[in-house]
C-alpha cells in the first residue's frame, strides 16, 4: 500500500511538474475523445436504434444461455453491456485517433531520458504505431475475457439446475457470486490491457507481445495494479456523472434557451476528463518503471528510488526530483 501510493504521489508530481505540456497539448489533444464518450452516453441511448437491436441479442443469448431471465442483475448487466458496446462503436475513430495519440505524447515524454516539451511529430507518430495495432488487440483480448466469462457462468447455472438448485434464494446466491467473478475478471482484463499500451509505447512491442509482456510484469502486482488505477477511474466516474446532472439534465429542463453556457460547460467537463486520462497515463508510466525493476521483499521500497526519472539537469527546466524523499 505504502509503495502504491508513493507511485500515486510521483505521478501526481510529475503532472505538476510539467503541467503547460499536460494541460495544454496532450489535453487537447484528448478532448475530442472525451467529448465524444459523453456525448456517447447521453445522446445514443436516445437516438441510436443500435442500442436496442444489441440489447435484445444479448437478452436472446442470455436466456438461451440458461441465465434466470427474472433476475435483475442480469437484466442491469445486459442493460450496462449494451450501452458500453454501443458507446464504444460510436467514439472508436476519436479512439484510434485522438485518445492513442494522446497516450503516446504522454508515453513518450515520460520515457525520455533528455524529455522535450512539446515532442515531435515523428516521434509521437513513431510511438503512436505500436500502440494502435496493441489497442486492436487489446479489444479482442477483452472480447475473449467476457466470453469466458459468460461460459464459466453458463456451466456454473446449468450444474446448478442439474443439482436442484433452482429456488430464488439460490439464484439471488448464485447471481450476486457471478457478478462478483465478472467484475474481477473484467477489472483483471483491463489492468492487463492498459499496462499492454504501456508496455507498447514504452518498449515497442506490439500486439499479443505486448500484452504477454504485460502479464508477465503484473504477475504478483495485479493488487497493486487495480488499487492504482481506482481513484483515476472514480474520477472518470464522477466526471460522467457530473456531466448528467450540469449538460444532458440543464439541456432536458431548459431546451436550446441555455445552449451557449450548456456548451461551455460541456467543454470544460469533457477537458477535466482529458486531464483524467492523462493523470491516468502517467500512473500507469510511473508503474510500468516500478514492474521493470522485477523487484520482490523488502528491498523493493529501498530500490524504487533507483527507477530511471529524469532529474532536475535533465529535464529541460522542469524541475523532477530523483528520490522520494526530496519530495516536499
């Protein structure tokens, strides 16, 4: 816990330290990302004739499935499925554009020994490439974690009807036990995926080497990993929520007679997420540099200050200091 949030500090240090570059360029570069996955959430679920042809099929494969069709977690989990799968089909080119480039203008900032702000083109280009082809198959790597998921559940409910327990005690036990083993999986398949990016950007591996490497480096840190990378998600949370209740609740009670100020509030929400995504980015740099040491026991808080950070000749009037200690 103490080394978690030694990263958690380092990271959030190094975003001040070099706070013109990540608030300026590489926020606006993410913002048409960010802007696209709120308006996603708000707009598609009442525009979009996608949303319901997705959630029927997933109904028809749940229940043919042998899911208890009268159990409202499953009817909240099909419900969530459909709106992320049609989320992520609506914001997938602001994906493969905005939001790698962005990563990769982090990634390679942060792993330079001599960093330049703003880096080049053709070396964020140059970084962007392993990235967008390790996303595609990150996608087909989480793709393979929920049906894997949906089958252990589906054998795990049909021995359970071929025991007899079918009551609806049991099926509450049993739904509430599925839920729990989905959101581990899933959380686990996220962890891995975004370390992948990481490790692409970071070292150039692309694809499925990325993503080996990656399981190899989180081996015995996948704790570590997902208490990581909890507050940058609460915070992505809460900003969604927070553009609910300001934009999409102000645009339903008042109409297009508040349009300019709703806009502007709307831009201002969706760049306090880019500024998440960034904050994210570096965490998960900051980690990668603290797996690469492959250290165990206790001489792993004694060496973390040895992680390769630029210091303060090298960082180009940024001032980054090379151990904990001299944090203030």
């Amino acid at each position: 816990m103490e080394v978690s949030c030694r990263i958690l500090r380092r990271s959030i240090h190094s975003f001040l330290q070099n706070y013109h570059f990540f608030s300026s360029t590489v926020a606006f570069l993410a913002l048409p990302f960010s802007a696209s996955i709120l308006l996603s959430q708000a707009l598609v679920p009442a525009s979009s004739s996608l949303l319901p042809q997705i959630h029927s099929h997933l109904k028809s494969l749940f229940d043919a499935a042998g899911f208890p069709s009268s159990s409202k977690l499953f009817a909240i989990l099909n419900l969530k499925v459909s709106q992320t799968i049609t989320s992520s089909i609506f914001t997938l080119p602001f994906t493969l554009t905005f939001l790698l480039i962005a990563k990769a203008s982090v990634i390679q900032s942060l792993n330079q020994h001599k960093p330049s702000f703003p880096p080049s083109f053709t070396s964020t280009l140059y970084h962007y490439k392993p990235l967008l082809l390790t996303y595609i198959y990150n996608s087909f790597f989480i793709l393979s974690a929920n049906a894997s998921c949906f089958c252990l559940l589906f054998l795990a409910f049909t021995f359970a009807e071929g025991f007899g327990y079918s009551s609806p005690s049991s099926t509450r036990l049993m739904s509430a036990a599925a839920a729990v083993l989905f959101s581990v999986i899933l959380a686990n398949a996220l962890v891995i995926c975004n370390m992948a990016l990481t490790v692409s950007g970071m070292e150039k591996h692309k694809g499925f080497m990325a993503i080996l490497k990656a399981c190899v480096m989180l081996r015995g840190k996948t704790s570590m990993a997902l208490f990581l990378a909890l507050p940058a998600n609460v915070g992505l949370a809460a900003i969604e929520a927070l553009f609910q209740f300001r934009v999409v609740r102000a645009y339903h009670s008042y109409g297009m007679s508040s349009w300019p100020f709703t806009v502007l509030e709307g831009i201002l929400i969706a760049y306090l997420y880019s500024l998440f995504i960034i904050i994210d980015t570096i965490v998960s740099c900051m980690f990668y540099k603290f797996c690469k040491m492959g250290l165990r026991g206790d001489h792993e808080d004694k060496m973390f200050s040895m992680i390769d950070f630029p210091t303060e000749e090298d960082s180009c009037g940024y001032m980054v200091f090379k151990n904990f200690e001299e944090l203030p």
